[in-house]
C-alpha cells in the first residue's frame, strides 16, 4: 500500500513523502481437494460435449432411432446417463419370500417396479432436456417415468450380480419405452419395467418392436445395425453398436449420483385396510348408481369366495387359483351363469379405480333376476407402494 503524506516540518520545495505500509487484508485457501474437483468438473465438461457430438451422430445416421446420452437431475444438475446405473437393494420383504427361489424372486422384484405409478414424460428427449431422479428418490415419491422404472429394474438386478442395462427403444402398445436387458445361460431376455412381464429376445408375442440405445454403469451404445427390431438385433456391442467412451475411459467410471443404499419406509397396514374397504363401498354404491333402472341384488356367498381368491392371486401373480375356491366356483356355475374377471392395477386414486371397474360394463347386465359380486383386496408393499385388485362379477340364475 502506497500512503502520500504531506508534512509541515519539510522544506518549501517539498510538496510531499510516499511511504510503503503493509496492512494485512486477510487470505485465499485453496484446499487441494477443490483443485481435483476443479479438474473434475473440467473432465465432466469435456464428457458432456462429447455426448452431445456422438448424439448428433448417431442421430445424422438414425433420425427415427432413440439416443439419450445426458439428462438433468431434479437439482438441475447435468449427467451422463451412466451415472444413474449401480447395484441398489430391494425390499428385504422382497428377498425374504422366496430364499430358494431367485428365478421367482427376480419375477417378484420386476413386479414390485411396476406397481410404482408411473408419470408421463413432459420435456422431449430429441432436446436433451430430460429430468430424470434417482431411485432412491423414485422410491420416495412412489411415481417415475418410464426410464427411471427401467434404471430402477437394472439396479435391482445388478444387486443380484446380474448382467444388466437399460434399453431404449419402441414399442406397438406403449411408443418409446425403456425395457432391461439381461443374459442369462447364453439368452438374451428383456423385462419390461411397466408390466414386469419378461420376454426372450425370440419372442413373437413381445411387443417391443425397436432396439435402438443400451447404456449401463460404463458406457452408452448407439445400434447401427440396419435392422433393429428385437428379433433380428445382435447385442454384441463390441462390433455392432457405436459407443460413447472408448475403451480406455470405461475402466475409470465416474461416481455414481445414486446413493449407497436405499433405506425403505413401513406400509401402515390399518391404513391400507381401511382404504380397502373403503373402495369395495363406494364400488358397490358406484354400480347401484350405473343401474339406475335396475335392482342391484348382491351374492354374499360369491363375494366370500372373491374375497379369499384375491391374495392368492397377488402372491402368485394372476397364474394360480387353489383347488378349494376352483370347487366352490364349480358349485356356483351349476346354478349360476358366472361372468367376471379379476383387475389388477397400481394404486394413485379411488377415481382410477372406479373408472377401471367402470370400462368393464359388468353392471350393464340387463338379464332378470341378475346378481352381483365384488371384493376388494389391495396388497402393501414397503414405502406405500401398493397393489390393488378388484373382482366384480354378475351371476345370471340358470333357467
């Protein structure tokens, strides 16, 4: 610091002195922590730009084929897609049900991603402006999109050191969806994370219908093959897929932004008991409502039945009814035209399950003397992820 000081005692022909002081101010620490993730930060930069380019790419080769390299995070914040993927823990209620089964318990797991309700996708992808959350935040807030139940699946079944990763591509039923891919004895299967159905790559009866981007914890892969339906794709990535990194970048994975593990809250079982019964009222006062020219008589011994029918149906996943109820229905079908079949939905509303029972038009029977039945069971799951089945049936009296 310079100081300019004028002084009396100083000759006429000096105006002034200049003195050099030094005032401490204060400091700058730079740790070296912050150098590293200064250069990190650098490194991530050079990544992003270089998804957009092999984006731009792959997209030049392939307009109608789909290619997500880069999303942003519910703070805003952008990452390559790899960084979503890493082995997660189910539900320990999950992998206690079938400890000598993992076949079943991984049929188990797919079903438990698909009763999360999922929310539709609102920015477009084509502008790389998806948001995307973590699982443990998907978990949460019970709801995800299509690609966050697909992350969710994988992280899942890499926990069971599996080999798995997400695939993007089309569907006939649903439009762009994200399905996982796995191998298993040297077969090629892809669950969907939206039914938790699974299908073999040779499958007809798959409604997949375009493979067209797989990435998973290291690396994303673009298919330039010309063919891309399921079927006819090679999933060979070393030869027919374009990748991101090269080689030499695929062992040095950037930190995952998913956590360590995710830690799942209880289902309050009274709570879930009394919503159920609170559905089967208002069903039931619902198809008195639809009927308004019509008596609506009830079947108490039919609705016993339903009633013990459905928590099998949920253990079993739909495939497998006891040989008990299969005889009490036998006695009812002696005297009664039986018609019905059992709904099963992810709970988000009282409303979406009225208008399911609703589309089925049982309560338009117009026969005399028809009866009706209805039960109500909904299965919880941890973190208030909840399975819901409906069973409405009308019962027309042989003449």
């Amino acid at each position: 610091m310079t100081i300019e000081s004028h002084e009396d005692h100083c000759l006429k022909s000096c105006d002034g002195h200049l003195y050099i002081k030094k005032n401490w101010l204060g400091s700058i620490i730079f740790p070296f922590s912050t150098l590293l993730q200064q250069s990190e930060f650098s490194d991530q930069i050079d990544v992003l730009q270089r998804a957009q380019m092999f984006k731009n790419n792959c997209k030049a080769m392939f307009p109608n084929r789909r290619i997500v390299t880069t999303v942003f995070n519910d703070e805003g914040i952008q990452f390559l897609v790899t960084r979503y993927i890493k082995a997660l823990n189910p539900p320990q209620q999950l992998l206690d049900l079938f400890l000598h089964d993992s076949n079943a318990t991984l049929v188990l797991i797919a079903r438990f991603v698909s009763l999360i309700p999922f929310v539709p996708d609102i920015l477009d992808e084509n502008e790389g402006v998806n948001v995307w959350m973590t699982s443990e935040r998907c978990i949460g807030l019970a709801t995800g999109n299509k690609e966050e139940h697909a992350i969710l699946l994988c992280n899942f079944f890499l926990y069971f050191g599996k080999k798995a990763s997400v695939l993007l591509g089309t569907s006939v039923l649903e439009g762009h969806v994200a399905y996982v891919l796995t191998q298993e004895a040297g077969e090629y299967l892809l669950w969907n994370p939206s039914t938790g159905q699974c299908h073999k790559q040779l499958d007809p009866f798959c409604p997949l219908q375009s493979v067209d981007c797989l990435f998973d914890d290291r690396n994303v892969w673009f298919n330039i093959q010309q063919n891309n339906t399921p079927m006819a794709v090679l999933f060979d990535t070393e030869s027919f897929w374009k990748q991101l990194l090269p080689k030499s970048v695929q062992g040095t994975k950037a930190q995952s932004i998913q956590p360590e593990e995710i830690i799942y809250s209880d289902t309050d079982k009274s709570m879930v008991e009394e919503l159920m019964y609170s559905i089967e009222r208002t069903l039931r006062c619902k198809m008195m409502e639809w009927r308004p020219t019509h008596p609506t008589r009830w079947n108490r011994q039919c609705t016993s039945i339903l009633r013990q029918i459905l928590p099998k149906l949920e253990l079993s996943t739909g495939s497998f009814v006891s040989s008990e109820e299969d005889s009490e229905f036998e006695r009812l079908q002696e005297f009664y035209w039986v018609t019905g079949f059992p709904i099963q939905m992810p709970y988000t509303d009282v409303q979406s399950v009225i208008d399911a029972v609703y589309q089925t038009g049982i309560h338009c029977s117009e026969f005399p003397q028809t009866e009706f039945a209805l039960a109500v069971y909904i299965h919880p799951y941890p973190s208030n992820i909840l399975s819901v089945w409906v069973y409405p049936v009308s019962l027309v009296r042989h003449q």
